[in-house]
C-alpha cells in the first residue's frame, strides 16, 4: 500500500515532539518476572511507579557522538565505552542500575540478590516464583515499552553461582569500598559471563495486547547478526518503528508491513488506533508510545546447559536515542518440562497492634465482603488477584495505591472496607476526642502501611498517611 509523505512543517513537528520526549524513553522486562519488578501488568502502573521499575538503564551510550547510537553497532558498546564517556561516567551492567553510579545500585548485586527477589529501586519489592525452563525447549519472553526508539534486542543467560562468583571474587565489603580496578575485574567478570549464553530466537515474534492473551498481533521478524557483539549473536529489531526513523531515512521496516496477521477484529482495531491505517509507516499516534503493547518471543533453550539457577538478561540497544536498557529475570533450567509462567509467591498479611491481632484473606474480609473477579486486563485470565495487589501496593508503601483505578477499586474488598472504615472514624471523631477515638484511627493507619505503630500521638481526622488521607 502506499503511505502518505510528510510534509516539511510535519517532519519538523515530529521531530521536535520525539526530541522533546526523549527523557522519557523507559522500558522494562515483563517476562519472565524482572528483578526490577516489571511484570506483564506494569503497563497499567500510573507514570511515576512505572518510571521507578523502568529506570534501569544508561542515558548515554554512543560511539564517538551521540549521532552514533548503540544498535549502528549491536552488542558493542561496553561497559569500558560506558565509563570512559567524554561527557558522563557511568556503570553499565547486564541487570541494569537504577542509579548508573555505582555496582551496588544494580539489580542482583546488593538489590534482590536471592533467587526470586525483586527491587525497586532502592527498596525491596515482591518475592516471586521463576519459571522453570526444559533444556532444549521454547520459552517465551516479553518486554514493554513507554517510550519507542527503535534498534533491537537480546537474550543472555549466566549461571547464578558464576554471576554470584563475579562478585566474591572481584568486589570489596562494602561494595562502595572498591577500588575502579576491583570494579573494572568485576564488570568483564559479569559481562563475559552473559554474553558467552546469548540465547537464539524461535522463528516467532507478536505483539499482546496489554496483557490479553487471545489478542495477539503476529509479527514478521527481523534479526541481525552480521556486525554484531559476540560475533555473529542475533538481535531481534523493534517490530515497531519509532517516529520518522524510516521515512526520516533510517532503516526498518514501517508498522503494517511488519504484520503476518490478527488474532481478532477487536486487537486489529486497537492497532489501527495506536500505529495508525496501513497509509502510514512510523508516524502513527502511538509509534512513539506503545505502552499498551508487550514484545513478545520465543527463544531456544540450548540442550548443552547443566541444569540449576540462572540468571537471564535482556538488553536493548537503541537506535533513534543514544541509550541502552538491561534488566534481568531469574530462571530454572530443569532436565524436566516445567512450567513457563512466574508466579508471585502469596502470602496472608498480618497487622498487629498491642492489644489484638488482624488477618487480611484474599478474597473474604470480616464484614462479609467477597472480593468480585478482576477484569481480564488485571488479573491476566486469573493469574492475579486482589491480595496481590493489595501487596504490591504494600511494597510501594501503600497498600491502598490500586484502589486509585476503579478496576480494582469496586471489585477488592480491601477498597471498600478501607473506605468504610475511614467513613466510619471521620463520624466516630466528631464526637469523641478521647483515646479510644485515636486507637480506631491507629488501626487505619496500620492497615493502610503495613506498619506496627506503638504509640499514639496526635492523630486525627485529616491527616494523611502515604496517600490515605484519613
């Protein structure tokens, strides 16, 4: 089909609104489950939430100047070009660093360095399940993006023991103490590790919409492997063009030539409303945005591994931005078929005060409450639930931090109880200013934080703990 040339006024308009979004360039890993935290919901995370399990990346990385972006040269910008920068030194690690300062912000090292553990950022984030992988089989991996800019990616598995080895070898306690030669030893100690395990790609790429699983759209792929680092690894290009990059005369191929098919009308109409009609190439509403879409593969276990922990990494090189993002996933290598899908490892949460003890189900509160069903788009066909998000919210400080969207809100009991609850103390202080006022109000507080408080000090209505104002 032929596509609409860009006026002059437009291309310069275009161009202006993707340098003007630059900084907001985020993407993160979202199967298997990441040590950032990134999970196949995370689209759904309002923009600061998603920003902190994103920012695991370098915003400088070219080759010569900034003109000469990573994926002009796949795999071969380092973390030796990272630190020796003219203009910024930065860490580049295979996990990827929320602060590019130092090792010890980078996920693995210091932060979620057991098996299943998650950051974020400089917190602790959920505990969770990996998957475990058959030597030989296909599995599939997943990455979303906030911002588009174009290149491509890989796969690359470490054992866990060597990527846990690197660092007793190589780094000083605390990890801040290390000398740049320590340092220098332990970064091609990690890299090495990765880049001798790049995983090949299955001849399979498509794109899911949020996380619906039956609304699929089935890619062409495009892989790269000449030129590349390690010699002859295959990177997989963005199937998604960003603004301008082909008809601004760079390489790619446009949006609709990249589709083989639909899965349904309704996913297709939802492309069409994102990447724009098949008369455009890379300047639909959304090229630059695609957040509502994972990037998904398949990629090729290889039959030769010994089988135990691991650790996978995704790295992707930019084409259109002078940047690179890598974040990690742990893995099990099994001789055995196992299951591909990353749980989260649930637990009851408990709330104690000095007097009494409270239990929180998942799906029944005290008063009777029945949490509903989640819609598809939250619960991904019943792999989350309500107690996960109220969790998950927990880990950001606030257990209430969902009930922002109305998905969650009018379908949780957690909500809902927390809403009369807070109804019901605002009624209760109108008349009685006395400490049994203030311990109704110690229990909100509890509740909402997830944090013991041994004594009760001027508490009252209109305060604000986290985001709950009670």
């Amino acid at each position: 089909a032929g596509r609409n040339d860009l006026s002059p006024m437009t291309t310069a308009m275009v161009v202006l609104l993707v340098l003007v979004g630059h900084a907001a360039g985020h993407a993160m890993l979202t199967v298997p489950h990441s040590k950032n935290n990134g999970y196949p919901g995370s689209y759904a995370l309002d923009r600061s939430a998603y920003y902190t399990t994103a920012s695991w990346w370098l915003d400088r990385a070219y080759f010569g100047t900034p003109e000469v972006t990573p994926w002009m040269r796949p795999g071969h910008f380092s973390w030796a070009d990272a630190r020796d920068l003219a203009d910024v030194s930065q860490t580049f690690h295979p996990c990827g660093c929320y602060n590019p300062h130092g090792v010890q912000f980078c996920a693995g090292v210091e932060l979620a360095q057991g098996f299943g553990e998650t950051s974020m950022g400089p917190f602790a984030g959920p505990k969770v399940l990996p998957p475990q992988w058959h030597l030989g089989s296909q599995q599939e991996t997943a990455f979303n993006l906030y911002a588009n800019h174009g290149g491509g990616y890989v796969y690359m598995l470490c054992k866990r023991s060597d990527f846990r080895q690197c660092q007793k070898d190589h780094l000083s306690e605390p990890i801040r103490s290390s000398t740049r030669e320590q340092l220098d030893a332990y970064l091609k100690c990690i890299w090495d590790c990765f880049e001798s395990n790049v995983l090949e790609f299955a001849d399979s790429q498509w794109l899911e919409y949020q996380e619906q699983r039956d609304m699929n759209v089935t890619m062409k792929p495009s892989s790269r492997s000449e030129g590349t680092f390690p010699a002859q690894s295959s990177w997989r290009w963005i199937p998604i063009p960003d603004t301008t990059q082909i008809t601004g005369g760079g390489d790619g191929v446009c949006s609709w030539d990249a589709v083989e098919s639909f899965s349904n009308d309704e996913v297709k109409q939802h492309f069409t409303e994102d990447f724009g009609t098949d008369q455009l190439c890379d300047t639909g509403p959304k090229v630059h945005n695609p957040n509502n879409w994972q990037v998904k593969d398949k990629v090729i276990v290889p039959n030769d591994l010994p089988v135990g922990e691991y650790v996978l990494s995704w790295r992707w090189d930019c084409y259109m931005a002078d940047q690179i993002w890598s974040n990690c996933a742990d893995v099990e290598i099994t001789n055995s078929p196992g299951s591909q899908t990353t749980t989260i490892a649930s637990s009851t949460a408990t709330t104690t005060t000095e007097s009494t003890t409270s239990s929180t189900s998942a799906s029944t509160s005290s008063s009777g409450c029945v949490d509903g069903e989640l819609p598809t788009e939250w619960s991904q066909s019943g792999r989350f639930d309500c107690n996960y998000f109220r969790e998950r919210g927990a880990a950001y400080t606030n257990p209430l931090a969902y009930c922002a969207h109305a998905a969650i809100r009018d379908t949780c009991c957690f909500c809902q109880s927390s809403l009369r609850q807070r109804r019901a103390l605002r009624r209760g202080n109108r008349g009685n200013h006395g400490n049994h006022g203030n311990h109704g109000m110690l229990a909100l507080i509890q509740n909402a934080t997830g944090t013991k408080v041994s004594k009760v000090t001027k508490v009252k209505s209109g305060d604000t703990v986290g985001d709950t104002e009670l």
